[in-house]
C-alpha cells in the first residue's frame, strides 16, 4: 500500500487523504470510483471509453478480443493514474498539500 498525500482546503477543517501509487477502486470500478471521488469529467470519459469498447465487442468475434484486451489495459490505465488524477482535480478545486 502506497503513502498518503494530504491535502487541505484554505480555510477548511478536515483535510484529504489521497493515496499514491495504484489504485485498485480505479482499476475495477472505472466510472463508479470516479464518481464516488466526484471527479465528473473522468468519470464522463471513463464511461465514454468503456461504453466504445463494450459496442467494439458486438461487432464479432475478432473485435470482441480486441476489446477485451483494450478493457483490461485501459482498466489498468486507471489504476495506474487513478490517485494522480484525484490530487490533480483536488487541487484544481483549491486544495493544497500540507
């Protein structure tokens, strides 16, 4: 399990933890762990993208392969950058770290 990174709001009393490294929630839940960290934007795209490669996989059996490789790298794409991208959208809202 990777370090924590905290950040904090100006003026707030609580502050973030936002884990470092792989992030599993990402991996395997995709847009449903976007939302629950209330990242619109990436969770908008992350179902945009998986929604292309579940259609690339009715196109026959060929396409469907493809798409489920695309699935997993992408699936694994998300996990590797998940936490990046809460620290990011966090501080875009103000948060800075401690």
């Amino acid at each position: 399990m990777g370090a924590r990174i905290y950040l904090q709001r100006p003026g707030a009393q609580e502050p973030v933890a936002v884990a470092t490294g792989f992030s599993w929630g990402a991996c395997l839940l995709g847009f449903i762990w976007a939302l629950s960290k209330k990242m619109w934007f990436a969770a908008f795209v992350m179902l945009a993208i998986n929604l292309i490669l579940f259609a690339m996989g009715l196109w026959g059996e060929t396409a469907d392969l493809i798409g489920l490789v695309l699935s997993v790298l992408f699936g694994v794409a998300c996990g590797a950058y998940g936490n990046r991208w809460h620290r990011w959208t966090l501080e875009q809202r103000g948060y800075v770290a401690l």
